[in-house]
C-alpha cells in the first residue's frame, strides 16, 4: 500500500458514516448495552488503606510494593516562563512506553478500526471507547508470559501486521513526567478472532462520537489525532471531497498542501526551537511532605487552596469473570479545564493558532500547544490573571464555535478529569494582540510537527476531533 | 523571501564557484596567509598542571573551578543494543545549548555565507574555517556584559536578521553527555562590518573546500549540512541545474520531490520508533577513578588497551594582541576513525543507507546514522569482528568512492581527532545482506529528519560534504 493509497484510505474512511454499524446511532446502541452489563464499582477510600501501595523515604513518594506500575513523587519547579517563577507539586513518575494501537481492516472497500469498549476506574462514566490496544511496557516485553492483552501480538510481532505509523508521542506534561507512549496504527488483511469488547469502525463514525461528550476516551483521540485526512505533501483532490462543505472543506484543505501558509516548516521549527533556547523549567525531586502548599495526609494529599488536583485512593471492583479486584491511586480533578484552539482564514486557508507550552513533564522544553489549556476554569477565569484570549472561548459572541465537547483525560490515572474542548472561529481579517510564542499553522503543519513529537497532548486531543462534517451532529 | 526564494538562493549559491573570492584558490591563499600568521602555541600537559581544573569528589570528576566550561565525568554505560552489553567511560559534560550560526548576505545576486579563520588548540592544523559565531550559552545569555563574540548580536537580537534556519541538533553521542547546539542560518541585507578573520564564502566554495582534507571545521559542516540543495517538498527544476551532470546531478535529484522513495516519511518514523523502543541504554554517572579498564593518573586519563581516546591536558599560548594564555583538557584520539554513507540508485534516484545509532549521550535513545562509523579504524578492522559493511570502504574494489577526504571533529574539545569520510556507491541492482537496523533513505528523507534533530553528528557531517561537482575537484 503506497502512502497516496494509504492517505486515500484514512479519507474514505472518514467520509464513511456506515460501515460494519449502519450508523452512528448503532454504535450508540451497542455502546449503551456494554454500559448496562458493566461491572466495574469504584469506591474512594483513603491512600492509607490502598493495598500493595505504600509511602517509601528518601524521597517521601507513594509507591506500588511491586516496583512496577507507577508512583506519584514530589518535585519543585523553576521556571522563567509564565507568570509563576516556582511551584511544587506531586507528579505522576512512569518512566516506561508504552503502546496505544489501533488495528485497522479494510471491510467492503472501508478501512475499519478495532475499538475497544472498555472500563476505567477514573472515568466519570467509566465505560469508554479505547483503542484496540492499551499496553505498558511490561505487558509488552513480557508478551509469552501470557496475560498479554488481547490483539497485542499485531503490534509487537514483525510480520503480523502493516505498520502504517508508529510515533513516540508525549503524554500530560502538568502531570505526568517525561511520559510518552508509541502511537500506532497496524493494517492487517485477513480476518481477527472476534470479541465481544471490540466492534470495527469507521474512521467517520469514530469522529462523530468524538463531537459527544465522554465517549471515545483519550488513548483513542491521541492515535486518531495521527490519522491525516489528507496528505500535506499534496494539493486539495477536490474530486475526493465532493460534498463536503463549510467548515469540513475548511479542515481537509488546511490538511493540505497550499502555498497559502503563513509561515514555512523552517520558520515554525526556528520558533520553536528559539522558545526552547530561551525559556527554561528546572525541576527536581522533593518529598511530597516537604512540597510548598500540599497537605498529605492518611487520606489523600491535596492544595492547601482546594485548587489544582489532589491524589485520592480508590478500590476497585471488577465484576467480570475474573472477578477481579484492586486498589490504587488517581489524580482527581474537582472543576473542568478548557482546551482550545482559535482558528481563522488567512490567505483562504484555515490556520490553529498555536501556543509554545512548557511544562514540568515535557522531557525536552517547550512544545507546541493549543491556543489555551486551563485548569479549573470556571475559578480561574474569575481571578485578576486569567490566561490569555481565554476570553474568546468563555463568550464566542459572534464568533463561531466550530467544536464544543466535553472529554475526559485518561481513566487509569486520572479521577473525573475533564476538560471542555472547543475550536472558535474568528471572522478573516480580524486582528489579534497576540502576546509572546503564538503562531498560527495549518493543520497539516499541526501534523506534520507532531509526527516527530513537538505537539503536545492537549493540542492533539483536540486535533483528533476535527473531522469533514459541516457542523456538530 | 518565500520558502521557494530561500531554496532557489541556496542552489544559485550552491553552483557559484566565484563570488567575493574569484576562485577556490583564492579562499586558499587567504587562508594560507591567515595560517601564516598564527599565533596559537599548544604544548601538552600534565592534567594536574591544568590551572584552574581540579578533581573534585562524589562522584570524582574533572571541572574547572569556576563551574563554567564544561566537566569530565564517568559513564557506566548498559545496553541490549549491539555486540558489547556494557562498558564503561569518561564523557564530557557540558549541559546548555550554544549557538553554531552562519551570518549569510546577498552580495551580486549571491547568497554568501561569513567564514570564519578560527584556530582551536585540538586542531592537527590549528587553523580552520567555522562559522561566522561559535557561542556557548555563557557567551550569549550574557551578551551585554561586554566580551560577547563577534556578530552574535545577529544570532540573539530579534529583527538585526531573517532566520532563515533555527534548530536543536546533537553532538556526538559517544563523546557528549546530551549535548545539542542549536544550528541557525540568518541573513541581513546591509554591510556588516568586516573583520581581518571574516570572510564571505559562496555555497559552492564552501563545498569545494569540503573536498579537501581539514579546511572546514566539523561546527561549519553541521550548520552546512541543514542547508538543502533542493526543496524535498518539489519536484526537480531541470532549468535550474542545467550543465549538471553525474553524480552532482544524483545528490541534487535525491534532494527533490519524487515518488521513487523506498520508504515513506511514515515508514520511516516508524522504523526509528521501533528502534527507539526496542533498545534501551542505561547510563550511570561513576566516578573516574573506578571506570573499569580506565587508568587515572596526575599526567592523563587512558584506557589500559591503548584504545578509544584518552584525556590529556593542554597549555595554548595566544599570541594575539591580548595575549592570553590558558590551559584545558582535551579528548585525544590517537588514530583515525572512519565515517561512511553507501548509496545506490534505486529506481533511478540516489538513496544513501542509514543505519539507527544508540551511543550513551544520546538525549533520546536511537539516532539515524551513517553507514559505518567506527573509530580506531585501521585496529579494529584488523579485529575479530569488524564493524558490518565496513569492507566496502576500505576496500571498495569496483565501487565507485565519491567522497574520501579527512576532517577533523571540534578543535575545542579534542586533540587531533580525525575521522575519514567517505561516499562509496554501489551499482543499481547490487543486493546487500542488511543487518537490523538499516534503511535505505534519499538525501531529502535525510533532510527532513534532520530537521527534526533525528540524525547524528556523523551522518550529518557527511551529508554536509556532498555537492553539486560531478567529481571530486
């Protein structure tokens, strides 16, 4: 399959709204019965009585007795980025990759993608879609130790499948450090075992759950964020989007190739390298009982301000035939963060304005982020600061919302965090005051960057959800 | 200047053997007299007569007292990738990023590039040409408290100058602890003012003097290497290399848009990512005085074989106007390396054979490298176990070697490290038997992950030396 195959592939496929689920709302349906036999309970219960999970010295960190898994640490930052010169704060250490891996097929023509209904402990409604594969590495490089996940082997096992890309991308530089996973997608051509968790869709199917809340969780956004709908390298074929219309036009030709964009590869890899240069984040490990602000207690550990996150446990009881049960630590999130990209026409050519972001995980300084990413945004859009153009999301007036769905962040490690994601048109040849490292890029340069790891996870997420159709569902 | 502008001035320039300087010859004879006029005196050292170098404890390594500079430290290095599963090592550290910057100008409708005659105390020759600003981050985030290097303030004061290119790239992997540079090309369009030791070079002088032996230093030749010959982006103007022939015609044609690639950018990145996370490197920090097989002594640092590269000290007397004098260690290396790129024409255009490098101060696991890069080469051929493919350039039979010259790595660092690079071809057709980890890429694939700092020093630096000439000049 040639790359022009492959990229005509992913397009069909996003065109397709039916495919082995007539329709989206089948999808829905099907989706609504795993929910009901869902067997997960979560119950919070204090960090002191998490099994297997202790507080170990030198530094003061909570970790699994096994060594595997991960830990949440303590660190202190400095930084002469932003407005904070300096913060403490507990952070999630899982110093391995892993593997979030989307099977693909092609069905009557369409390329499908196996997705996995699948339960998490922090999700607010726990069940989610997945991709087909969400691996640490252990589960990975233990693989003929058997408890391997399902469909693993198409990942790992040279030969078993077409790899059609496979990127180190990062995760949640606030609250993960320096954590990244392989994203992949495999194509394979003959049939796979079925399983009752798993249905094939198509990619247009998967971005029309995407403009609903809280269904396709964001392991499967940061893959399908990957997915091009067209190939950068070429001009718009016009005759592949016959129909498409407005604002989906408008994406699939910020995909590709024009001589319409405001500034070059070179110049959007001098500007970020010129922010790398220039801003630093120094950060080093604290004990959790010695970080400025956070109280920790048997309980959880928290901010004084009752801002920002806190470490809770929670026991989890999994009513499947394994009838299995365990404990373990979550990041919960009391309010919703906002993630949101401006976009606008210029020279004809839908541009996302982009944000240098630097962040205490991000393993090599600043990466590209959304045009705004905040937490807890109902307080912090009260306060003297607010961040900026946060203003243009919080009321559009008469801008247009192009996208406005609630998702929520990784269920394994994180506890009802959510955050509103939105995409706001402005009208072309409106100015901005635009402060220091924004730029504004297509959406093919988007891609283009984050093939080689410099976009950011937020930034992404919300990539992930634009797709051809004119308006929301 | 569009990106197709900046392209086009780098082919003209590229193709320019006169400019400011009538010839090659001439450049020469500018710089024989420069070389004649040096005034740099070198005597080796007992380490313990370094002023201002001590040992300093916990772990036992070798800083200057000021904190500044750069330190020599040990490694104990562990790792699944290659024959040797662990050894141990001294290392420079040197953690920030300088700033390795080429100043360029329109002069007659020809971009040139501003050379410098620059002499460093581990160059066999003292003198050699390098960038218009070889900087370190000292030198540049003070830049206003006097002291500043000649011409930086257009590296670091927005608006003095386009950037036309600004990226983070590695050192060497085997000698640095993570160490990058940031590599940038900018240009102005008003004089600059001159200076005796400063000269403007076209592209294609630059080139030229790539073919001889130690004219240009390895700083010139990593900025040169991130300099297209053409736009990857497009296909080839046939106009724009009218009278170009041979294999100068093959270099510009792998450069360009074509759909004969053997791998995509997809496969590619995939490729690296499976590499990167198939194959780990631990490096633990080990004080010098307990690196097994490593000898410690008040005259130098060595290894017990005679091997790899052993740490010295030097006295350098400058006898400029200033005067002054101070000491240093340095990595010397007592034989020659060797650093070769095979190529072979695949579907008509040139492809060159990459092979993933893991060395210990790599930031970020596998690089892509050259074909062979191997120190010590006449030894370890003579070994049990030869690098693989190594025979192709010292013996290259009926191959064709397009590129054999010797060059030198930084003059500040090390003492009379040389490595031979060479171009070997082979003919259309000819199979080879590949170990893991090689892939056939053009130069414009090459380029593009270059970019993106995914390619080593070496490979870079060769890449450098490749031009437009049908023939060695």
């Amino acid at each position: 399959m040639s790359v022009a195959a492959v990229r005509l592939a992913f397009l069909r496929s996003c065109r397709a709204m039916a495919g082995q689920f007539a329709d989206v709302d089948a999808v829905m349906d099907w989706f609504a019965a795993k929910d009901r036999q869902r067997r997960f309970e979560v119950r919070r219960i204090p960090l002191a009585a998490l099994c297997q999970w202790d507080y170990v010295a030198d530094p003061l960190r909570l970790v699994h007795r096994s060594g595997r898994f991960f830990s949440i640490e303590g660190i202190a930052v400095e930084t002469d980025f932003g407005s904070v010169p300096g913060w403490d704060q507990p952070i999630i250490n899982q110093p391995e990759v892993g593997i979030l891996g989307l099977l693909a097929r092609e069905i009557d023509g369409v390329l499908h993608f196996l997705m996995q209904a699948k339960m998490e402990p922090g999700n607010v409604n726990i069940l989610q879609l997945s991709p087909t594969v969400q691996a640490t590495h252990s589960n990975y490089s233990r693989v003929h130790m058997g408890n391997a996940p399902r469909y693993l082997d198409y990942f790992t096992e040279p030969g078993r499948a077409r790899v059609l890309l496979d990127q180190l991308q990062p995760e949640q530089g606030a609250r993960f450090l320096r954590k990244r996973n392989r994203n992949m997608v495999v194509v394979v051509d003959e049939p796979v075992p079925p399983h009752e968790d798993f249905r094939w869709l198509t990619l247009g199917q998967i971005k029309a759950l995407l403009a609903r809340d809280n269904i396709v969780n964001m392991d499967a956004r940061t893959v399908v964020s990957l997915i091009p709908l067209a190939d950068p390298d070429e001009p718009p074929d016009y005759g592949m989007v016959n129909g498409i219309t407005g604002f989906g036009l408008d994406v699939y030709l910020s995909f590709c190739r024009s001589d319409k964009e405001r500034h070059s590869m070179d110049d959007i890899m001098a500007w970020l390298t010129a922010g790398k240069a220039r801003h630093a984040m120094r950060v080093a490990p604290k004990p959790l009982d010695r970080l400025r602000g956070w109280i920790v207690t048997d309980n959880d550990i928290r901010h004084e301000s009752g801002l920002y996150f806190s470490v809770i446990g929670v026991d989890v009881a999994a009513k499947t035939r394994e009838a299995t049960r365990w404990s373990q630590p979550l990041l919960h999130h009391q309010g919703q963060g906002l993630v949101g990209f401006l976009c606008q026409r210029h020279g004809g050519v839908l541009h996302f304005l982009a944000r240098g972001s630097l962040e205490p995980g991000n393993r090599d300084g600043m990466e590209i982020g959304p045009t705004v990413a905040c937490s807890e945004v109902a307080l912090r859009s009260r306060r003297a600061c607010p961040p900026a153009l946060l203003e243009f999301f919080l009321d559009p007036g008469n801008f247009v919302v192009r996208y406005d769905a609630v998702q929520s962040e990784e269920g394994g490690r994180f506890h009802h965090f959510q955050n509103r994601y939105m995409v706001v048109e402005l009208p072309p040849g409106r100015a901005l005051e635009l402060p220091d490292h924004y730029l504004w890029m297509t959406a093919g340069q988007l891609w283009r960057m984050a093939r080689h790891g410099h976009v950011n996870i937020e930034a992404r997420n919300l990539m992930a959800c634009l797709g051809l159709l004119e308006t929301l569902p």
